[in-house]
C-alpha cells in the first residue's frame, strides 16, 4: 500500500526541519547534512572524512539531537579493543556464570569517532553489525535496534597515527562525504557565533531540539522504497559501474554491491526532492559520494596523484545518458 500524500509532505517537512536544526550547529556544510539524511532514509551507513577541526563530529551529534533516538559515541584509539565496541562477556560471581554485557553499538545512532585511529582487528568489529543488524557473541545472536546507523568520522589517511580501513569494511558504508574547510563567508559565521557564546558542547543552549523520531523515520523509509525506477535508468546504473572496471587507472571498480548502493541512495535523493521515479540527475548526483570509497587504483596511478573522483566524473562524460 502506497504512502499517503498528505503524509510524505509532512515527513519531507520534517526531515528539512532536521536539516534547520543541524544548521543551528554547523556552518558551510550542507552537503555533508543532506548526505546524512540521505543515509539515513536509505538505511545505509556514512563515512565522514576530513581534517580534524572541521566539524565532523559536531555534525553527527548536531544530527542526533534533532532525532529523538538513542545515540552513542565511541571514540576509537589504538588499544580499543572489539568487546569494547560490541560489548563482551562478564563473569557473575553470584549467579556463578558468564552474562553477555552489551556493548555502545546497541543503539539507534552510533558515533564512530576517529574510526581509523584503531587497528583494522578492532574496525572489523563493526562488520556485522554493520551489514546483519546484529551481534554474534557466545553462541547467541542478538539484534540490533531498528532504525540503525554508523556514522564514522575519519582523518585522511595521510595523517599521522592512522590505519587504512579494510576494503570489506569500506564497502560496507553507504557513503563517503568529503568535509572541506569551508569558505571566507562561513568561516566568518562560525567566529561570530563562538564570539556571541556559542559552546559545541552544549547543543541544547544552541537551540537544536529533537524533530523526528524513530516512526517518522521508519515511515519516510517506506515511502523511499516506493520511487519508481526505469528500466533505462537501472541499465545506465549497470553501464556506469562497467565502466569504472574498465578504467586504466582502476584495479578494482564497483562491485555488484555498489550498484545497489547507488540506487538506494538515488532513490532517497529522488524521494527527497519530490520526485516519485528517478533520474539520470538524481544517479549523477550520487554517483561521487557512493562509489568514491568502493574503487581501489592501480599502483601507478596512486603514485601519480590520480584522484578517484576526476575518474568517476571522466565515467560520467563517457557514458552515454538515457532521454
């Protein structure tokens, strides 16, 4: 049964509140607040990169408290160890057993700050938790709460004290946002609110209140997963992805997983814009944030600065695109 249209205008109308709330908080980054919304209509996991003082984890708490859901922060360091994410065994003297102690992943939104200052062993963790909603411990299975996301915040692998994340673990989020510094303009604005007593640490006295919940989020869920998609469209997805197996400079491209990320993600960007199919638009819009994570380049295009978003633009001019 089709959403009613009364009802996806007001969750449209309450998901742009979400993005009003976010900016009482963060400034110059509105890219990055529409890619985490679209994360979480499409039910994927994002990944937040960019040098350190660039709001990233002001950005995901700033989000949290516009959702009225349960949020949990890791930070992630070099001797975090797995149980310390997913929770481990503790031995009860009285009742003479093991019991199963859950560990901050058990939440609606988990913060994984810094997740490449810790070793891949610990990153790995978050594996199924990440594509199962669940957790294995002891034998057990145990499921996560719905709705679940990880939004990670990382340092560009440059940075000193930093690990590479697995490649399984990369194709596991749904997205990669890029957080630059931002321009004169909103540099100036965000001076001028730290001036005027602004604390990133108190969001509440910055007047950023809760405006969805976790029904109104399930609900909007629902309604993306109705858009419409052409079969000309589905075959410009698949065209897209051969391409970047194709390139010179890729050694491996996007996989059959990346296709579907990338119609999950169009299809929440279409839904959002108020569209009820998608577009070529909506697919090209999408296509850098997706697959930026997901294309591993050959050696000696690494060494000779070969960036992997001019490779997915140069896919974008060479395919051909639906009328």
């Amino acid at each position: 049964m089709s959403t009613p249209t009364d009802t996806i205008v007001s969750l449209r109308e309450s998901l742009a509140q979400v993005r009003t709330e976010v900016g009482k908080a963060v400034v110059g980054q509105d890219g990055a607040v529409t890619g985490l919304i679209i994360a979480l209509l499409a039910r994927g996991h994002v990944l937040l990169e960019g040098v350190p003082g660039v709001a990233k984890t002001l950005l995901v708490r700033s989000l949290s408290q516009a959702l009225s859901m349960e949020t949990k922060r890791v930070q992630f360091t070099p001797d975090l160890m797995p149980g310390d994410v997913t929770g481990s065994l503790i031995y009860d003297a009285r009742a003479g057993e093991f019991e199963f102690r859950k560990g901050p992943v058990f939440t609606n939104i988990l913060l994984a700050d810094e997740i490449n200052r810790t070793p891949p062993k610990t990153q790995s963790a978050l594996l199924e938790a990440m594509e199962e909603r669940q957790v294995s411990v002891d034998g057990r299975t145990l499921p996560l709460p719905d709705p679940f996301i990880v939004a990670a915040t990382m340092n560009p692998i440059e940075y000193e004290g930093t690990y590479s994340l697995p490649e399984a673990q990369l194709d596991r989020f749904l997205l990669k946002l890029v957080l630059d510094i931002p321009d004169r303009d909103a540099e100036f604005e965000v001076l001028r609110r730290h001036a005027a007593g602004f604390s990133p640490r108190d969001l509440t006295a910055a007047g950023v209140t809760a405006v969805l919940g976790a029904e109104q989020l399930t609900a909007a869920q629902e309604a993306v997963m109705e858009v419409g998609s052409s079969a000309d469209v589905l075959a410009y997805i698949v065209d897209l992805a051969r391409a970047t197996r194709r390139s010179p400079s890729v050694k491996l491209g996007v996989s059959p997983r990346g296709t579907t990320a990338l119609l999950a993600a169009t299809k929440a960007w279409a839904w959002l814009s108020g569209y009820d199919s998608i577009t070529p638009d909506h697919v090209q819009a999408m296509v850098l944030p997706v697959w930026r994570h997901r294309i591993q380049l050959q050696p000696e295009a690494e060494l000779e600065g070969v960036a992997v978003d001019a490779i997915l633009r140069s896919v974008l001019q060479q395919v051909q695109v639906p009328i």
